[in-house]
C-alpha cells in the first residue's frame, strides 16, 4: 500500500468519498510536480556548470550562489518573450504540440518510485505504462515540425519518427530482461527485487538501454532532431516564448525523467543506506545525468543513416541476444549465487560489445545520384 | 622556386602552333588574341612540355581602351608559369572564350570578372552575376563607373 | 505503386550557423541527399578591390586585414610582398624573420580555429572549440603585444614591419612554441582516432587529385588529395628556403586528410618557429621608404601560402600613388568550386562537413 492510499484511506473515514478521492491525488500530483520542476531547474543549472567544466571554461556563476539562480532568470527571459507563429503555419497543431511534448513527459512521473511506499500510483505493468507514455513526445516532435512550416522543421520531424521508433525497440528489449529477472512489471516491485542492482546483473542490457535512451531523448550523440549546426534548431526552429520554454521544460524532463527511469531500472531505485530514499534517487539521476552530459560534451554527432544503422545492425541484435541469455540464467542460474551471474554477464558483455566493435563499423554512405 | 617562363620563348612555340594567333609578347607575359584564346589555352595545357595544369588566377584590367583578360597559369610538375593575356577592344560587349571547360577553377573567376569588369566568356555554363545580386545596373571595377 | 516524390529546395543561409558567415547554399535535396549545391555568395561584399584603386598603396594595408579576418596578418603580409616585388624593395633581415614569425603564428592560429570549428560542425557542442580557442587565446595576446591589436592587425609595411618587438615578447612566444607541441599532442588524443569522428569523415567528401588540381584547390584542401604543393617550398619567398619543415600530404582527399593535415601543418609551423626564434638576427625593422610611394609601371602577381590556400595579390601600376588595379585571389573562393563534386550524393550533414572542411571564410569570398 502506497503513502497516497494510506492518505486516502485515512481521509474517507472523516471526509465524504469523492473528496478523500480527490485531495489526495491532487496533493500527490503538486508534490510530484514541485520536485519535477525543481529538479529541472536544477539539472539546467548543473549541466550548464559541467559543460563549462568540460569545456574548460567556469559556466553560469555569476546570479546568486555558484550561478544557481541563472536557470530562473532563463525562464524569465524566454516567458518575456514575444511568441510569435508563423503565418503559413498549421495555426492549432502548431499551438498543441509544446502540450503534447510536455504532458507525457510529466505522466511518466507517475510511476517513479521514491521511497518505499512513496509513489503515486503503484501500477502493475508500471514498465509498459513509461514505454506508452514516452513514445507520445515523438508525436508532439513531429507535429512542432510539420505545423511550423519550416524546411529545417519538416527535415526535423522525419528525422524524429525514424529515431524514436527505431530506437524504442532496443530499449524495450533491454527492459524486457529486467523485467524477466525481477519477476514483475511494476516499478516498486522491480526495485524491491534489486539487492544486486541489475547494472552488475545486466551491465549489457544497461548499456543499450542507456544508449538507446540517449538517443529517445535527443541527446548528443544522437541530437540529431535540434542538430544546431546543421538543421538550425530542427522542430522547435518557430517557437518563441512560453511554447519554446515547454520544448525546453520538455527535454530536460525528458532527461530527468529517464535518468529516474534509469535510477529506478537499473541502479536500484531509491534503495541505499545511511540516507533517506530520496537522497539516494536524487544522487543515482544525478550520476546519471552526469554521464549523459559528459557524452554530450565529448562526442560528435552521428549522421542519420549511421544512427538508424546503430539502432538496427548494433543495439537491436545485442538486445536481443541479451534477452535470451538473461532468459537462461534467470532459468538455470537462478538458484545457485547471483554473483556467479554478475560474472557471466560482464564476460558476456565485454565479448559482445568486443565482437561488435570489430564486425560492425560505421561510415560510407554516399548515394549515387 | 616557380620559374617564370620567359614570354617571347612561349610565343614563339604557340606561334609555330596557331600561326596569327599571337598578338604580342614580351618577356612577362604572352598576349593572344581573343579569337584564339580558347586553343593556346588548350595548347598550354595539353603540351607535355608545358603542362599548364593548373590556373592560379584569372582577372581582368581595364585600360580604358581595351579590356585585358589575365591568366596565371602554372605547371604543378614542372614548377614553371606563365603569363596569358587576351585584349577585347569592344566596350560594350568585351567577349572571350571561356575556359572553364579546361580548368574548371575558371568557374568561379570568370563569373567575378564578368560581375565586376563586364567580360562576357562566350560558353560559360553558368555566366551569372556572383558578387552582386542579379539585376544590379553596370560592372563597378570598370575605370568609366563611377 | 511507385510513391511520387519532388526534389525539395533547402536554401542554408545566409543565416545559418554553419555556413561560418553570410554564405548561402542554394541545395537541393531528394530526402536527406544533396542532389545540387548552387552557392550564393556576395552578402558581405565590400568592394575591396575597387576601394584599391583609391587608396595610396600603403592605405591598402589596413584593407587586406579586412578580407581572411581569422588569418590577417597572412593577408598585410602577401600584399606587402606584392608591393615590394613590384616596386623593387629591398627588406631587412630582421623583418624578414619578423614576418615568418607573425605569419607561421597566425597559421596556427587559423588552423586551431578551422579545426575547432570543423569540429563544431560534426555536432562537437562546442567543446574542441574552446580547447582550441585556450591556445587561440595566447596567440592573440601574443598579437597583441606586437602589435595592439587582437583581429585586423595592420602590422606589416612596405619594407618591413611597422615596429620592432616588444622586448617581453621572445620570451613569451618561446614559451608558447615550447608548449605548443604537448597540446597539439592533447587534440589529437582527444580527437585523432575518435570513433564518431573517423566514421564520420572517412572517405566523406572526397576530392580526387586530378578534380583538385583541376580546379585550383590550394593550400590544406589541395595537399589533403596528395598533391605536394606548398608554395613555401614550390616558390619559396622571403626567407622561406632557410627553414628545415616537411609538408604533410593526405592519401585520398577525404574530409579527414582535411582535417589530418591541419593538424599536421601546426606541428610544422612550431617547427618553423623554432628555428626562427633561434635565427633571428638583429637590425632594422623597416626599411626606409618614400611615403607616397610610386612604383614603376607594370604588373605583378605576388602570391604566398596563406593558412587558408594561395593567396595572391595581382597589382597594376601606372606610376601613380595608388594601384591602377589591385586584384584578389582569394583562396576560398577558388577552393569553393570543388564543393559540389564533394557534397554530390552525400546527405546534409555531410554538406556541413565538407563546407567545415574547406575552412572557408566569407570576408574573403565576397572582398
């Protein structure tokens, strides 16, 4: 029984039904909402002041303490802007889309857990409700590009359709051998079931949901979507304002909310000793982000055909290689210490990835015309 | 260091080549005239011996009676150049052949002259304005534009 | 049923931030591919050469800063040169070894910027940038010593250079060579053998050695397809016979070998600065030459390796205070015909690329 139904329960003995119905939720859905949005601000904040440190420079330092206040003074600078639409644009779908990037984003939140018993609704198949709900924003991305009625938009949103679907499938391999292993579909079950976290039990399984995950949420390697110095800004290039802030908001909760989802996965969730649960589910996202970061700031870009050929010839064959090993040992193995597992997947791992490096190399590309 | 081919000695070559095309000649450079333009070119590049194979610079100089066409021309394997030359007399419509179709490096260079001085290279594939936008009244490197 | 598909016009620029300035390039693109390349240049045309033809021929000096402003002091430098060929001037030793310096630094200069920024256009975010620009930095401090100033630097005259040193410079110049070499090390454990970056370059936007020569590539794209062409050693002006440094070639002509031989290129220039560091003789900085200066009717055409390719200087003289034509070849220009065989059949980030790789510089393009 989660804190909210304990809340709820506790309510309808004093209060009529629908209102301990109600309060609750919304009182769940605020709190949720004040750390997600104060996490973002955050994590703006901390990956402008990593950026500068890898690229040797101080980054944002100057508003307030360690420049921490300069995310909001972003904020108050994108929401003073004038929104303009452009006026070939599809008018309606062009004002939807930052609400259809934004809103799944934020239900993915849902089912994080951060505690024991702290989650907002402790669904079942928890795992398949964040893989539905995440592939809405490719929606939203594909509607900003074609409703802007921009070249580089337009490029953009095919651009977007190809990555998201490509890149679901691995990603959903790689979870597929998580849930094997745990037993269960629900997110608390999953992390209850981690006294390893699966990093050590499924190191490949991590990697390529951690790539591919990357690439969902258009991060560098794989920004392929904004890729700034060449298609300009990709689906937001007609977005000012308080639109342009949502695609903003957006992609940091995007980054947020993975990095949760990558916390909860794989790193153990919330479980840690010594500190509070939250502590530790905020330290795993922040270590996580880091390492997103630190790609970001390292690595150039992929080209399209070699991104849809990393998804479909590397991480898609590993995954499922991956699936059908974790398969036999959660069958075979299972019984005798976890640790032997550890040990078998890391050879696994490193063998694979070995064997892929050297069979599969990216690069050609030229198209007789 | 490059050596510069002495003028009259090149002449003389092209001249045994295209009698008549030669229209002067001194040591710096050799002036052909624009009728021939296109074979001396052809000529320069194509001779083992010379081996023009590579067009440095093309510009064009106005002396206020005649338009000069200028070619640098040099050979990458026998580090030699030369100086080409071609004069149009005619004001209105200064014409010379296009070399574009030897050295493509012309492409670029001969839309400038055209743009700028007004030279019009008879078989360019793209004889456009480059600098400046299309429409615009006059050539600016001319001497008479003021 | 065959799906009916139309070609779809792109126009990149002139705003665009990969375009390194106001450059437009008119593509056409069937999906991702680049079918056509159409360039568009001239947005940032100032009329230099006719400017020129109205100013003495030391009033033009300030003028050539304005053309390649990554590399000026090459540009003071190919135009003193041409003067000085044309006129018949005699220059010190010292300032021919002034020169060298100033010129080899601004190369590297130039290739720290060219390469930071190619990176930049593989979608780097800006990171080998400002590594680069830490190195740019302490360059342009040195420029600044020299000279007071930091981008048009206007150092150079007819018959030297405008003063002699700062004495706190040699030092700190011999700092910087001795320290440059460990860095250049650092960019290419950084970069050199990145996975990202070999796939992404390998074999793009190769230009074939006889396309190369064909259209007059010159400088860092013209040696990427092997051919061994460096005017500092095809046609050695100033002093440049006196110093030991080898030239790096490329295999095929790849955006890589582009980049492969930038890199190369800066381990020589502190080559070349080394040595001139140690020869540098003492003297005169300038020689004396007449203020309005007329040099004898005639033309010349004066050309050096600038960073960026042959830059040349046509002059014409009618023994009147000001040249009766003053003609540019600019390097990027020229190197810019070849861009469409490159880009052809390859996808729009490609484009990118290949634009990156040729180092181009608008303020030279349109003059």
């Amino acid at each position: 029984m989660t804190l909210l139904e304990q809340f709820q329960l506790w309510l309808g003995s004093i209060w009529p039904g629908w209102a301990a119905y109600i309060v609750p939720a919304i009182v769940g859905i605020v709190v949720v909402l004040g750390f997600v949005l104060t996490m973002v601000i955050v994590f703006i904040w901390y990956e402008r002041r990593l950026l500068g440190r890898f690229q040797v420079r101080l980054g944002p330092n100057r508003l307030g303490p360690e420049g921490i206040f300069q995310p909001i003074a972003t904020a108050v600078k994108i929401l003073l802007k004038e929104d303009i639409v452009p006026t070939k644009s599809d008018k309606v779908i062009h004002w939807l889309a930052p609400v259809i990037v934004f809103v799944p984003v934020l239900m993915i939140f849902a089912v994080v857990p951060f505690g024991e018993r702290a989650i907002l609704t402790d669904l079942n198949v928890g795992v398949v409700y964040v893989v539905a709900i995440s592939s809405i924003s490719a929606v939203g991305i594909y509607m900003a590009g074609w409703a802007s009625n921009n070249k580089y938009g337009l490029i953009s949103a095919l651009r977007a359709v190809a990555q998201m679907v490509s890149y679901e499938l691995p990603v959903v391999l790689a979870i597929l051998g998580v849930v094997l292993m745990a037993g269960s579909l629900s997110m608390t079950q999953i992390v209850a079931s981690q006294k390893i976290p699966f990093l050590l039990l499924q190191p490949l399984g991590f990697v390529i949901f951690f790539l591919g995950t990357v690439a969902e949420m258009n991060r560098s390697p794989f920004d392929l979507l904004e890729a700034d110095s060449e298609i300009v800004a990709g689906y937001h290039i007609e977005y000012s304002g308080m639109k342009f802030a949502m695609f903003y908001l957006g992609e940091y909760g995007h980054a947020l909310a993975y990095s949760c989802i990558i916390a909860t996965l794989f790193l153990s969730g919330w479980q840690g000793p010594l500190l509070p649960p939250i502590i530790w589910l905020v330290i795993k996202v922040m270590a996580v982000f880091f390492v997103i970061v630190w790609m970001r700031s390292t690595l150039p870009r992929l080209r399209v055909d070699q991104l849809m050929a990393f998804a479909w010839k590397g991480l898609l064959p590993m995954a499922i290689i991956n699936l059908f090993i974790v398969a036999a040992e959660v069958l075979w193995l299972s019984e005798i210490t976890p640790w032997l597992m550890v040990a078998v997947n890391f050879v696994f791992a490193g063998v694979l990835v070995l064997l892929w490096s050297k069979l599969f190399t990216l690069g050609g590309g030229r198209v007789e015309v | 260091m490059t050596k510069a081919l002495n003028g009259e000695e090149v002449a003389k070559k092209i001249a045994k080549k295209f009698p008549g095309s030669i229209a002067a000649a001194d040591k710096a450079a050799v002036v052909v005239t624009s009728k021939s333009l296109y074979q001396v070119a052809e000529f320069l590049k194509n001779t083992r011996t010379l081996d023009f194979d590579y067009l440095t610079n093309l510009t064009a100089v106005d002396y206020t009676d005649y338009f000069e066409v200028v070619y640098h021309l040099i050979s990458l394997r026998h580090n030699h150049s030369v100086v080409l030359k071609a004069r149009c007399y005619d004001r209105d419509k200064p014409a010379v052949p296009s070399v574009v179709s030897l050295w493509r490096a012309a492409d670029f260079q001969e839309r400038e002259a055209y743009d700028l001085m007004g030279i019009i290279f008879e078989g360019h594939p793209n004889l456009k304005r480059l600098l400046l936008w299309e429409g615009f009244v006059g050539h600016p490197l001319r001497r008479d534009y003021l | 049923m065959a799906i009916r598909t139309e070609p779809f016009i792109l126009n990149m620029g002139p705003q665009h931030p990969s375009t390194h300035g106001v450059l437009r390039l008119r593509v056409t693109l069937d999906g991702e591919v680049v079918t056509d390349v159409e360039l568009v240049m001239g947005y940032l045309h100032r009329g230099i050469e006719k400017l020129g033809e109205n100013r003495t021929y030391a009033q033009i000096i300030p003028l050539t800063d304005r053309l390649d402003y990554v590399a000026s002091m090459t540009n003071n430098f190919a135009y003193v040169l041409a003067v000085e060929k044309l006129a018949g001037i005699e220059v010190p030793e010292r300032a021919e070894y002034l020169r060298i310096i100033m010129a080899e630094m601004m190369r590297i200069a130039n290739h720290l910027m060219a390469v930071g920024f190619f990176l930049n256009d593989l979608g780097a975010m800006m990171t080998p940038v400002l590594y680069m620009w830490r190195e740019r930095e302490k360059l342009l401090d040195l420029f600044e010593m020299v000279c007071g100033q930091r981008l048009t630097y206007n150092y150079m005259r007819i018959g030297g250079v405008s003063h002699d040193i700062p004495e706190e410079f040699l030092p700190a110049l011999k700092r910087f060579v001795a320290e440059m070499p460990g860095f250049i090390d650092e960019y290419d454990r950084l970069l050199s053998q990145n996975e990202v970056l070999l796939a992404r370059t390998k074999g793009v936007g190769i230009l074939p050695k006889d396309t190369a020569i064909n259209t007059a590539a010159s400088g860092p794209v013209l040696r990427a397809s092997d051919v061994k062409w460096d005017i500092r050693r095809a046609d050695p002006y100033s002093i440049y016979d006196r110093f030991d440094f080898e030239i790096p070639v490329g295999t095929v002509g790849d955006c890589y070998d582009r980049y492969w031989v930038r890199m190369q290129e800066m381990r020589q220039s502190v080559r070349i600065l080394e040595q001139a560091i140690a020869q540098l003789p003492e003297g005169e900085a300038c020689a004396k030459v007449p203020q309005l200066l007329r040099p004898p009717v005639g033309e010349v055409y004066g050309h050096i390796e600038a960073p960026k390719g042959e830059l040349g200087f046509h002059l014409v003289s009618d023994n009147s205070i000001a040249p009766y034509r003053f003609h540019i070849r600019a390097p990027t220009l020229i190197n810019m015909t070849a861009l469409k065989d490159m880009a052809i059949g390859w996808k729009v980030a490609d484009l990118i690329i290949i634009l990156g790789s040729i180092d181009v510089c608008l303020g030279e393009i349109d003059r």
